[in-house]
C-alpha cells in the first residue's frame, strides 16, 4: 500500500480526534522521521516536547522488558526507587507517580482539594476552589479539561467539574483581587509557559510575583511543568528561571522520552503525601518499565546536559528565526528549545503553513493555537539539522 492507501484504511478503524499531517511515518532515525514512501522528514515536534533519543534509554527499556513486567501494585518492586529519585530530581521530597498528564493534574486536583478541606480549614459543605488561567491547557479529561480553558469545548460533552476560577494569564494583580475577594481557595494552577495556547510567555518576575502571592494568602501554589519540563526551556525547569518554586509540580511527556508514558505530581510529603491506601491509584502507576525508563531519562539528562543544549540551540535557532524578513511575523517568542512564530492574519492561519512546511519541505512543525507556529525539536537535535529547518521556515515565510 501506498501512502495515501495506507491512510484511507487507518481512517477506516480510527475515531478521528487529531487533524494529522498526510503522511504515515514507519521509522526515526534520531530527529530524521522515514514514511512509508522513504521520504525524510525533519521532526520538529518531537511529540510535543517529550522525545529523547538516547541508547541508554532505549536500552534500559529492553532490558526491563526482558526482566520483569507488571507486578500490580499490590506489591513492591525495585524500580518503585524511581520515586524517590525523580523527587530528588526536581528537588522535592516525594513522588506520587501516573502515566500520562491528564492524569497527573487530576492529581493535583484532588490533592489540593483534599488539603484545602483536611489542611486549611475550609469548611467540608463548600467547594475548595481552584484558580487557573485564560489560555490554559493541562489535558483532555474532564478535571484537567474543566481546569484547561477550551479543551473541552462543546456543550454536548456535559457540565464540567466545577471549582475553577479562571482569571487571565500574565496578570498577578487579577491573581492577587481575586484571592481577596473569593473565598475558600485552596490553590492556584498554571503553566510556567504556555505552549499549547501559542507559546504564550508571560512577563519577567510574574510567576515569582504569583508565588508570593499564594505564599502570603497560604494557598497553594501549582505548577503544570508537563511540557516545559526537564530542560525544554533552557533551565532544567522553568520556574528556576525567576526561582519561583512551586509546592506542587505535575510532570510528563519528556521523563518518558517519547517511548512509554510515564507522569508524575512532584511536592513536599506534608503536601502531597495525603492520601490513605485505597484513596488513589492506577494499574499502571509505577509499573517497572516506566520506572526503567524514567530513570534511564534522569541519568541521561544530566550525562548529556540537555537543559544547557536547549539553551544553546535554541539561542541558534531563534537567531536564525529573527534573521528571516517577512511580512506575515507578528512576533517570535520562546525560551530554549520552545519557540512560537506567531503570524499576522494576512498569513492565513498557522495550520496551512504547518501543512505546507510538512508535506512540500519535509519539515514537521505543529501550529499551537490559530496563528502560532510552535517549534520544539528534540532537545538532542543536531545543530546542523536545526540550520536546516531555519532555511525551510525562511523559504515559506519570505515568499
Ligand atoms: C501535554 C500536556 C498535558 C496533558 O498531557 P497528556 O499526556 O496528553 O495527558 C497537560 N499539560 C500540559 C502543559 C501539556 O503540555
């Protein structure tokens, strides 16, 4: 089967909830993707942010594979160390460990809920509230999607978990009236940068503003580092770039390098170390080769620097980026290796240049949000490859 055959018949058996680019990818060598037709493909992507390719990682998969699988949780196994490494990692105490993001948030949401009623004394017969973000993503489930703004955006999918305040993003003055005039909050939720939403980063200081509001209201102050995290944005995450330290930090993507999804809440054990047997849980959560591979991505990530070769490659590319004379940019924003090329509405929409850069350049770039094309390679991506894709931008964006 060709390509185009090849997709009529995965469209056949598949519920359509992604609008893909038309191509069927067989193989990846590194950063370079083959289709089924051998064309290669750039992946600038990387599954969002969370591809590693390392031989080390992909070791520690196969041979946890060949050692022991599953053993429920019910049990102890040794990979369930990861915990405590990947807590010491992000410089907490403990880790209450999932599998994707969604799920890590609707952690969050229960923790907080759950300290907000047993820690701070709101009273049981009123609804711990949390405060999120216009523009927020934290995922597709329905507590992650109700904290999200629009990720569950269709009134035939029912009433939304309540207990969300939304107020807008990038402003700690809205952050500070509306913990003074609502009541029962127990904590605030947001992203460090928002990259679905388009790359959105806010201004210098403003999450340090936000956590010393929270600190002196005695809210809690959350963080969602599932795509920003390890080393993405040039620091290891990116709250150290204000040192604004969240008491609760969700995790995902990269720390299961593209290869198996692994997530996690992050926090302090007089936080988040609040639940009794029976109160949470997940049959994969912890399982050995997510712990296999988590902890092979920790290892490598500190081997091979990964934070300090975001900073520098993406210092490469956005020099590249800023260089290209063209009407159609409005601005070009990011930190590290976690870019966004908005556009000006004469462009015609950040999708069809993506799809133009994919299928005649060979460049596979994802739009985030209407008008802003998002680059985030893989933080090992060799530099010359990083030339490369500037020079397929500059041919779409300077005609
Ligand atoms: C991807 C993402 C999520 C959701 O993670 P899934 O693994 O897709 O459930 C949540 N928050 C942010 C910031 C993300 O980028």
């Amino acid at each position: 089967m060709d390509n185009q055959e090849l997709i009529e018949e995965i469209e056949k058996g598949m519920v359509n909830t992604y609008s893909r680019l038309p191509r069927v990818i067989k193989k990846e060598i590194g950063s370079l993707m083959f289709d089924v037709e051998d064309e290669i493909i750039i992946n600038f992507l990387s599954n969002y942010g969370s591809r590693i390719h390392h031989p080390k990682i992909i070791k520690a998969l196969q041979e946890q594979a060949e050692t022991l699988g599953a053993v429920s949780n019910a049990i102890y196994h040794t990979g369930l160390l990861f915990a405590g490494e990947l807590a010491d990692f992000c410089g907490y105490e403990k880790a209450l460990l999932m599998n994707v993001g969604a799920e890590a948030i609707e952690r969050i949401i229960k923790i907080v809920r759950k300290y907000g009623y047993s820690q701070m004394g709101i009273p049981r017969n009123e609804l711990a509230k949390i405060i999120t973000v216009s523009g927020a993503f934290h995922g597709r489930t329905y507590g992650a999607g109700s904290a999200s703004d629009g990720s569950i955006d269709s009134h035939d999918f029912g009433p939304l978990l309540p207990g969300f305040i939304k107020i807008p993003f990038g402003n700690s003055k809205a952050l500070k009236q509306t913990i003074k005039r609502k009541r029962y909050i127990a904590a605030v939720l947001m992203e460090p940068i928002q990259a679905e939403a388009g790359v959105n980063v806010p201004s210098p200081g403003y999450l340090a503003e936000c956590k010393e509001i929270c600190q002196e209201a005695g809210i809690l102050f959350c963080l969602d580092e599932i795509q920003t995290g390890f080393g993405r944005t040039g620091k290891m995450f990116c709250w150290q770039h204000e040192n604004a330290k969240p008491d609760i930090m969700a995790i995902g993507k990269a720390i299961g390098a593209g290869l198996i999804p692994v997530s996690a809440v992050v926090g302090n054990k007089d936080i988040i170390d609040i639940f009794e047997p029976g109160q949470d849980g997940s049959t994969y959560a912890g399982y050995p080769l997510a712990c296999a591979v988590g902890s092979a991505v920790l290892r490598v990530i500190q081997e091979t620097k990964l934070d300090e070769q975001a900073a520098i490659k993406g210092e490469v590319l956005m020099a590249k980026l800023r260089a290209i004379k063209s009407d159609y940019i409005k601005e070009i924003r990011g930190k590290g290796l976690l870019i966004g090329i908005e556009l000006k509405p004469e462009a015609g929409g950040a999708q069809k240049l993506c799809k133009e850069l994919g299928k005649k350049h060979r460049l596979f770039v994802k739009e985030a949000h209407e008008n802003v094309i998002r680059l985030e390679p893989a933080l090992d991506i060799p530099l010359p490859l990083i030339d490369l894709a500037a020079e397929r931008i500059k041919k779409v964006l300077e005609k």
